[in-house]
C-alpha cells in the first residue's frame, strides 16, 4: 500500500478483540509501521470517509478489503479491523469473481441489490455501488453499502397490497388472472386437463346484512380456510400426476362473496366432480361465529381446459355462467359449462347411486377365467372377474363401473365382497372333488392402501376356510412405485401367511424394474398388447422373450393374457412362458358354467386332479368348444 492508505487504514484500523458471538475466524491484517501525520487534503478525505452516511469499503485489486468506514463495520456488526483483510465475498455475496484473468474486469463498476452478511453469519438485503478510484497510481475498488431492509419490506408490503386480498389472504382478481394465465399454458403444454371453478355462497347477503359486516368479514375468512383445507385433502386422489411442471391449485377471492379454484393436471371431468363434491360437503358444514350457527353454501360453476377452445376471459365467463346455472338448479351443487360434460357428469352420479345398493340387491355377479399350462394344458387355476347385472338393464361393462367405484370409494367395501365371495366359491369346488386352483383376485390402488389389508386377508382366508397358498393377489406395476415401505411391509405381510402376488399387465406401466428385486411377487403377466400380434409383430416378440427370460432369471412363473389363438400359442410356448390364459382357453365363465367345464376336461374328483398321462401334451388341450358350455358370459 502506498503512504496515503497506510496513513488512512491506521486511523480506521483501529484495535481491539473481535466482536463476542462472532463465529468465523477473522485473519487480522499484518501491523504497519507508524504513519506519518497526514496532510490537508488527506485528513479531508479521511474526515468524508469516517462520517459517510453510507457504508465505505475499499478493496485492492484482489479483492482484499484494505479500508472499511465505521459506518459499513456497524452494517456489519463488526469492527472495521475484523473486516479488513478478508475476502470482501465473506461480507457482501455473490460478487464477481475477483481472481479473473489478465484483461477481464475483476469488479466492474455498477449498482446491484444483493446479499450482506453480518460477523454472527446473518443476512440482510443491501444495495452494492462499485466505483474504480486508483490511490496513488495504484487499482482500487471502492464499494458503497446501504441497507435496503425497510425498502425490501415496503416492496412486499405494496406487492402484498396489489396481489393479495387483505381479508383473506388469497390471491386477488389480479394475481387470479396471473395464475391462470400460467397454468392455462401448462395444460397447452402437457396436453393434461385444468379446471376453473367459480365458487359464489348462497346465503352470504342474507347472512352479511342481517348480522353485520364485521360477522360477515370472519365468515368470508373461514370459508377461505375451508376452500384450501379442502384442495389439501382431495390433492393426491385428482391429479393425475403429483409431479407435474407447476402448481396442484390456487384458491383466490375476487371480491364480496366469490371465490375461484383452479385445478392443475387433472386426470378427467370427473376428478374436478370429486373436488368440487368435497367442497360442498365442507361448505354444508354450519359455521360457528359467536353464539350463531350459520349455514351458508355455496354453488359451483365449472370450466374445463383445454377441452373448451377459448382464452383467459372466455374460461372465466364460462365457469361464471355455469355457476349461475348451478344457483338456477337448486344452489349447493355444482354444474359444468359444458352440455355434454353436464350430462356426463349426471350420468356417472347416477351409475354411482345404483351401486351403493348393488351389494345388498345382489346385483355384483363373479366370473372366473382360467389358466392353464402351456407344456401340458395341465389348468393351473382362475382369475375373479367382478360383473354387474342391474335389473333391466343386462351386464353393464367393467370399464364403465370399475372406475366409478374406484373414484366413489365404494372399492373398498366392493372388493372385499369380491375376496370373500370367490375364496367361498372356490373352497367350495374344493369339497366338491374339484382339484386343487390358485384363485387370482385384483386388488385396486385403493383396496392395496388399506391399513392392516394382511390382516383382512388373513381372516378372510380363516372365515372361508381357502388355503392362503392357493390365494394370488393380482397389482398393477404402477402401485408398486407409490411408497416403497409401506408397501415392501404390506407385502411381506401378504408372502408370511403364504399368499402369491402376482404383476397384473407388466410392460405397461412405469417399466422401472428395481422393484421386481426388492418385493415379494410370485408371478408376472404378459400385458395383453403384447400378445395380440404374436407371432407375427418382431417387437412384440422380443418384448414378450425378455419378460419370460426376465422373469424366470428371477423366479418367477410368467403368465401370458388374451391368448386367442392357437399360433399365439404355440409361439408362446416355444419362448418358455409358464401359463396362458384368454379365450382361446375359456372365456370367464359363472361358477355352475366353470364347474361344468371342469367336468368336461375330466378335472373331477381327487383322482383326477393331475391330467392322465396320455392326455398330456407339448400345447394346452384346445379342442373344447367353449362357447357351447351353458352359461358362458363375455
């Protein structure tokens, strides 16, 4: 350093221990020989830096702080020896890099807002003005440090102001048109379905009016809290995906008594149903202000995207117009905009409504299909297959009412009549002198998340008298990737009491075969796409060849689905698949229609369990026409 700065940096050094609490080391810079007494121009400077009302710091051409003003030492809670002699990035982050090359500009001069920290390691917003000032001929950087914290809280004060609602604390109109201008654009994107509900209470004016304005205010801030309570509860039940590219839902308020929800990356209409379902049933609940009980309500409107061609402005007049046409169905329900959606919609609620009483009507009827080995046609066991037959309608499809029951919950109490009722059945071909099948029942996403779902099979198994060894759970690949020990537990649970599992449609779903090592599955299912062009389709051949070599290096029996036709077959035979099972074998077939196929392939009485020897042979035996057993059924 020249004579000038040293004649300064004595005067600021000044002495003493660092600060207590501090917790960094501070490398204290080299004492320098005693100064001569400065002249005029100099004890000028030095007075202009000592009472700036801003922060100084001076730092050499490396970045080195060299001087620093008593006002930039109490910016950073320390004393100006403890910032000297540091790397100036220890203080003031992030700074341009001040070891650049020859020729680059180390530290150019300029004005950012950026981050300060202070010696006990906290931080606080600064505004940061660089300035080149060479002392006596040699670089230097001179760096004025203001705090900018209140400025920082005013900004999001005004920001608050203009986005939020003050009452609330939702997003305002304003911040409502942002969002849904974004997430409009997500939906473009990833093709994925949003919905914009327009939400208005029923009885707010009556409610606002009569009590007062101050109830009315405390009202309006519970039904808020209840909105975002509400697209919590329902988050991971409707999107279709939880790690989509932005937001699940954004609740806002738009003024007086309205309110809007937008929901992201839906799978269907009908996931916007079971939302706007469970705000209902939360608005239905009375409200609670002092010593009144208030019922308020709310009616629903509701705009699909991308599925209704419009922009920003047509999506929200949309889902206002079906809101009014919510209030002019009745109020406290929900109505689509869309005509068709509507009637959808009434629809699939009313299929709903017909199975809560299918159970005790007896209306849910089990098929069974079954599977057979491919080497000797030897039948190795069935698969369940749930039918519904409401009165006067004849059989409703699965696809239709599957999901229906899924989505409604009703899975759960469905699917156990359907476990019960087919471990009956086939522990009762058992004592009839049938032989000895493995049962395969599909259990849903739903069904497989149920607490202790070992210990209700367990006592199913126990009720029915079925053998747990002669039971295969059939799931989906994509179940299997949700929670890892919650599901290795359930799992484990499953194989102790000596219960199969089985991979239902492998090769469809997440395609990640990690998990084949590390749970408990007994056998893998060739999807049915797979087959279909066999032996024909070279991609679905190599396909369907590694899932059989894949599952047999690790174990595994492997079943293929809807074979069809002899070549499918014999084409499957010849890769080493274990089973078969589709029509060309049986279609699913009622249990009087099952029992007399058995008894047609000679599968009767304990003896008779094992095929005779001179019935065996190298494909499955396919000469029974089985579409003339009475009974049969798609």
């Amino acid at each position: 350093m020249t004579s000038w700065v040293n004649k300064v940096a004595a005067r600021l050094r000044g002495s003493g221990p660092p600060s207590a609490g501090a917790d960094r080391t501070i490398t204290q810079p080299s004492p320098l020989a005693p100064p001569a007494a400065p002249g005029p121009q100099a004890s000028l400077l030095l007075h202009l830096f000592e009472h700036s009302a801003s922060g100084l710091v001076v730092c050499d051409a490396e970045g080195t702080v060299r001087l620093c003003s008593p006002v930039a030492a109490a910016l950073l809670a320390a004393t100006p020896a403890e910032v000297c002699g540091q790397p100036v990035e220890v203080w003031v982050t992030p700074l341009i890099d001040f070891t650049a090359s020859a020729g680059d500009t180390a530290l150019p001069a300029g004005q950012w807002e950026t981050q300060a920290q202070r010696l006990d390691g906290t931080e606080f917003p600064v505004e940061l003005t660089v300035s080149e000032t060479p002392l006596d001929g040699e670089p230097a950087r001179v760096l004025v440090l203001r705090d900018i914290t209140d400025r920082r809280l005013n900004q999001q004060r005004l920001s608050d102001l203009a986005n939020y609602d003050g009452l609330t604390g939702l997003p305002n109109r304003t911040l409502f048109r942002d969002r849904l201008g974004q997430a409009m654009a997500r939906a473009r994107r990833s093709r994925s379905a949003m919905a914009l509900m327009f939400l208005d209470l029923d009885n707010f004016k009556v409610i606002n009016d009569t009590l007062g304005h101050g109830l009315g205010d405390e009202l309006l801030r519970q039904v808020a809290a209840r909105l975002q309570a509400c697209v919590r509860e329902v988050d991971t039940l409707v999107r279709r995906d939880t790690a989509s590219d932005g937001g699940a839902f954004t609740v806002s308020r738009l003024g007086g008594d309205e309110f809007t929800v937008i929901a992201e990356n839906l799978a269907s209409a009908e996931s916007a149903v079971v939302l706007a379902r469970r705000i209902l049933e939360a608005m239905d609940e009375p409200v609670h202000l002092n010593e009144h009980q208030l019922h308020v309500g709310t009616s629903i409107g509701i705009a699909m995207y991308p599925s209704e061609d419009t922009d920003l402005d047509g999506l929200v007049r949309h889902a206002d117009s079906a809101m009014y046409r919510a209030k002019y169905m009745g109020k406290g329900t929900y109505a689509f905009y869309s005509d068709e959606l509507t009637l959808e919609v009434a629809a699939r609620l009313k299929m709903e409504s017909e199975l809560r009483h299918a159970i005790e009507r007896q209306e849910f009827a089990l098929c069974y299909q079954p599977k057979a080995r491919l080497d000797d046609g030897r039948i190795t066991g069935v698969e369940a297959l749930l039918r519904w037959h409401p009165p006067g309608r004849g059989a409703v499809p699965p696809d239709r009412f599957i999901r229906v029951l899924e989505d409604s919950g009703l899975i759960l109490q469905v699917g156990h009549w359907v476990l019960r009722t087919a471990c009956l059945e086939m522990a009762a071909l058992r004592r009839e002198g049938f032989p000895r099948l493995t049962l395969a029942v599909n259990l849903s996403a739903r069904q497989f998340r149920q607490p202790q779902l070992a210990r209700l099979v367990a006592e199913t198994l126990q009720d029915t008298g079925f053998d747990a060894d002669c039971l295969e759970i059939e799931l989906t690949e994509g179940l299997l990737m949700e929670d890892h020990e919650a599901t290795r537990l359930t799992l484990a649970g499953l194989a102790e009491m000596g219960v199969r599992v089985a991979m239902d449609d492998f090769g469809t779903g997440y395609s990640s075969l990690s998990y084949l090592k590390r749970f408990d599955i007994d056998t893998l299912k060739i999807d049915g796409s797979f087959v279909a062009e066999l032996p024909d389709d070279p991609e679905d051949r190599a396909i369907a060849t590694a899932i059989v070599a894949m599952g047999h290096s690790l174990q595994m029996r492997v079943v293929a689905e809807k074979v069809e036709t002899a070549e499918q077959a014999q084409c499957l035979h010849e890769m080493g698949c274990d089973e078969m099972q589709g029509y060309l074998l049986s279609r699913p077939l009622p249990p009087a229609a099952l029992r007399a196929w058995l008894r047609e392939r000679h599968l009767h009485g304990p003896a008779r369990a094992e095929p005779a020897p001179e019935a065996r042979r190298s494909l499955p035996r396919l000469d029974i026409e089985v579409d003339t057993v009475p009974g049969a059924g798609p």
